[in-house]
C-alpha cells in the first residue's frame, strides 16, 4: 500500500491547493469528504490527515462535522483555519465569535520552534482569513504561535494540530515548509511520490471502475482531452474510445494534425466525426454571439451522442475537466461549498447522461497535467499548444459565419501561428490569432482601388486566461505579419492590432 496523506474537505476553496502542496513535496494526496466514517478512513490506512477551512463558521446550525472517533486513531491530524476551530470545538476547546475577524497578511510570533515549525524563526509573515477564532485550547493542547489579534493561532497536543493561518497559499512564504515539517517531522511520512505514481494509481482505479465496459472519450486535440484520453488508453486500451467532433470551425491543417498525431505519434483507438456541414447549417444567418455558443454547444451534443451511440458496451464518458474548471461551480468532491456558483455543464454536457462520468484530472492543476501528460509520454508539440475555445473560429469571425469568411479568417490565422512561432521561440505568449471584423474599408494595390475586409491581430500574455495583457511584440514583427496577410490572404486590405487588456476586455471578441 502507497503511503497516502488524505484531506477533509469542509468546502473550502483551497482544498485543492492544500492537496496540490503536498504532491509537490512528493507524498501522495486524495481529497475525501469531511464526513467519511473511521471505518472507511481506516481502509485507506492514511499516514496524515489534514482538515481544511471552510465557508460555515461552527456557529452555523448543521455546520460540516467529522466522525470524532477519527481523531483517537493516533494518526496525526492538522487542522487549518476552520479545521483548527472544529479540532478546538470538538476536543473541549472554546470558540469564539471575533469583533472585526483578521483578513490578509499578519504576522505570528513563534512559541515553540519545534514540530510544524522545526528551524523556523521566531516571527512569521502569514495569511489569515477568519472571522472565529480558538479562545481557550482544549486540555492537554499548548499555544504554539499567536498574533495580537489571534493570540492562539497556532495550537498543539501530542500528534493533532491547528493552525488558524493558510499555509497553502503563497501569501504564506514558509507555508510549504510548516506543511513539510507535519508531512516529515511530525507524521514521519517517507515522500518520493512522483507524477508517474498518479499515473499507476489512476491507472489502477480506472480499471477496477471500468472493468468489461467500455469508455467513452471527447478529444478536443487541446491539452486537457488529450491527456485523460491518454491516460485512460493507458488503463484499458482499444476499450477507450476517443471521438473528435470536426465541426467545421478549426483552424488551417488541425484535422490533419489531429489524425497524425493519434494515429502516428500517439496511436489510440479515437475516430474524427465529419460534422462541418451541419455546423455550419446550423449557423447559417446568425449574428448573436450567445446564440452562436448555444446552437454550436446543442449540434456538439447531438453529434457526439450520435457518435458515441455506435460504440457497443460504453457506460463511461470520460472528460478532462481540470480543477480550476470547477473551482467555483462546486467543491470538487460535491462537499458543502456545492454551490458557491452556478455554472452547471461544466464539460458543457447535460445532466441527463446516460454515461457515468470519469473525470481522472478533476484534482489536478493545468501545469500538473502537462507534467502528466509528459510522463504519459505524449509529444511536446501538443502539451505546448495554446488554448482553443470551443466554438472555434465561429467566436473569431465577427457576425454571421460563412465558408467564405472561414477561409479568408484560416488563411490570416496561419501566418499569425507561423511569424508568432518564429518570434517567440520561449513561448511567451499566451494565446495568437487573427479575427475576421464584419467591417470593409477601401484600399489601393496596384492602380486599382480595393474594398475588402478588415482582419484583427490579437495576442495576449496570461498567466491563466483569468486576466490578460496585449503582448508588446516588436513592430517588425507585426509589419510582416500584416504585409503577409495582406499580400497572401485574398479579401483582406487591412490588419490591425488589438491593444486592450483583460479586463476589461475579453481574450476572445465573442
Ligand atoms: P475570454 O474570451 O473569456 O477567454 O477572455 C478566456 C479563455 O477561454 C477561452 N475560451 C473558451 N474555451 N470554450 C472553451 O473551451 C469556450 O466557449 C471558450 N470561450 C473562450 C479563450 O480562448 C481564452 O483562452
């Protein structure tokens, strides 16, 4: 048995990250619900327990509850933030309600320099977010740390401890290393737990929930898709079956580029379904962006259920919904935080499935699935490309969406890919494209006078598409990539360069 370190989740928006800390020192890490019984927590024989914070202060009435009897099995046990108030409540502590609660940075003066905080100093910049806080510990506990306005925010007795401030967030500059000094001083885990390790347990765990079935796979060709596709080809082989969608709206050479890479780099059992002409049916005379993102979100379904009806013995759809995806919709493991907003459809898929879901990369953050995706050994061209939304291009042409405006809008997004590929070489850039403006102006070439279309350059630097910035790329860089289109795209008279942010603008123009 793998050693495993298991978080309770209370509902808190940062369980996920508290899980991702200790991956990244290298212990293995599964989130549970806060109120899993101590006979199923026994099956997982877990080196640690870490409880999480929550949105309910134990005041609340029904407010999220541990099985008591957990806290007696001798395992160690840290409690952060609401955890630390459940440990006080439950182990004969006092809480207490505080006047102004203490938010953002604070700093703690350090009691003990040992166990959670072995070689730390004796003062500590740290992020506290908490309205209650632990008035009297419970016997047998001590004070390790306090602020002034906290003055017990850190607390401890045998192996159980609390801690009112986050070390999970990178406000907390030492938060890694209190979190290492739990993971190796105090519950003595071993670590070495690599990304090749989640690979042989999700492999293992897709098998014995998948068993003779067959799976269902949506391969978009980004990089989350791919992933779960692969890793899932992983466990069960030919019984994974991935189907990408062409709709009609992918860029220059991408069908192709996705047929060979999964047939040739990466070969798994996945078909392409040949849907353009319904697409663009669908879309024929509409102008409204929202109901562009509608019509093509229903034909998606329609034709991947169509699909998916032909694969024989499938009871399992597996998507690569990230972590982040859910971050505000839901707590991932459906705790208390359920509902904090409403963007149901995550995978943009209905409710009334008749497939259960497998959503192997739900815990896991964009950059922990390239590192998956490079352990699995898929090729670094397609764990590097850039993100693509999912109505394509319908979103880059400004209006109504024709095949002549497709054309013209694949023509100039090419030489935006291949001059920005040339010039970022350390892929600095976050997204690239070109859009396609519903507007003509007139122009001159050769002695006559033109009247066509306008196409808008866009490129962006991001860390996670949440907030972006127009990327300052060097005139001549835009002076050829203009003088291309203009002399190579038949239609197009005019480029221009978008130079607004995120926000309060969008990455996208629809
Ligand atoms: P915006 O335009 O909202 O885009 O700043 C943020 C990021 O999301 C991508 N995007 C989408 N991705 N389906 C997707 O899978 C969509 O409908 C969609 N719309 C936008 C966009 O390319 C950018 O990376």
């Amino acid at each position: 048995m793998e050693e495993i370190v298991v978080v309770f989740d209370f509902g808190s928006q940062t369980a996920q990250l508290i899980a991702r800390r200790i991956r990244e020192l290298g212990v293995y890490c599964e989130i549970v619900r806060h109120d899993i019984s101590k006979d199923e927590l026994l099956k997982l024989e877990p080196a640690a327990i870490v409880l999480s914070g929550s949105p309910f202060s134990v005041f609340d009435p029904g407010h999220p509850r541990m099985d008591r009897r957990i806290l007696d099995m001798g395992v160690p046990v840290l409690g952060i933030c609401y955890g630390m108030q459940l440990l006080a409540e439950i182990m004969g502590g006092t809480v207490e309600k505080g006047k102004e609660g203490e938010y953002g940075p604070a700093r703690i003066e350090v009691a003990d320099p040992t166990g959670i905080f072995r070689d730390m100093p004796s003062s500590l910049n740290v992020w506290m977010s908490h309205g209650d806080h632990v008035t009297k510990i419970p016997e047998g506990f001590r004070t390790l740390a306090g602020t002034p306005a906290c003055p017990i925010s850190t607390m401890g007795g045998g192996k159980i401890y609390g801690i009112q401030f986050h070390p999970e967030v990178v406000h907390t500059p030492k938060g890694s290393d209190i979190i290492g000094n739990f993971l190796f001083n105090v519950a003595s885990c071993k670590g070495g737990w690599t990304m090749g390790r989640f690979v042989d347990e999700s492999v293992k765990k897709i098998k014995t929930l998948v068993g003779n079935h067959n799976v269902i796979c949506g391969l978009s060709g980004g990089v989350d898709s791919s992933v779960t596709a692969a890793l899932i080809n992983r466990a069960i082989g030919d019984r994974m079956k991935a189907i990408f969608v062409d709709n009609g709206l992918l860029r220059k050479g991408e069908v192709e580029e996705i047929r060979s890479m999964f047939t040739n780099d990466y070969p798994f059992n996945f078909r392409i379904v040949d849907a353009a002409d319904l697409f663009l049916d669908e879309l024929k005379g509409v102008v409204d962006p929202e109901t562009k993102r509608k019509i093509i979100g229903k034909t998606f379904i329609d034709v991947f259920y169509d699909a998916a009806s032909d694969v024989r013995g499938a009871k399992f759809l597996a998507q690569g919904t990230l972590y982040p995806d859910i971050i505000e919709s839901r707590s991932a493991l459906g705790g208390p935080s359920s509902t904090i907003k409403s963007h149901h459809n995550v995978g943009g898929l209905p409710e009334d499935l008749n497939f259960e879901l497998i959503e192997p990369l739900k815990e896991l953050f964009k950059d922990e699935v390239r590192l998956l995706g490079k352990e699995l050994g898929l090729p670094s061209k397609l764990l590097a490309r850039q993100p693509f939304p999912g109505p394509g291009l319908a979103v880059r042409i400004i209006g109504e969406v024709t095949r002549d405006d497709l054309a013209i809008l694949r023509g100039a997004d090419l030489i935006v890919r291949e001059e920005i590929e040339r010039y970022d070489e350390n892929r600095e850039i976050w997204q690239f494209f070109a859009v396609l403006l519903p507007v003509k102006s007139v122009g001159v070439m050769g002695d006559e006078r033109t009247y066509a279309n306008v196409v808008a350059l866009r490129a962006v630097t991001s860390l996670d598409a949440m907030t972006a910035d127009w990327a300052r790329i060097p005139y001549d860089v835009l002076g050829r990539i203009s003088s291309r289109i203009i002399n190579e795209v038949k239609g197009v008279n005019r480029v221009v360069y978008d130079i607004s942010s995120k926000p309060p603008s969008t990455i996208e123009w629809e």
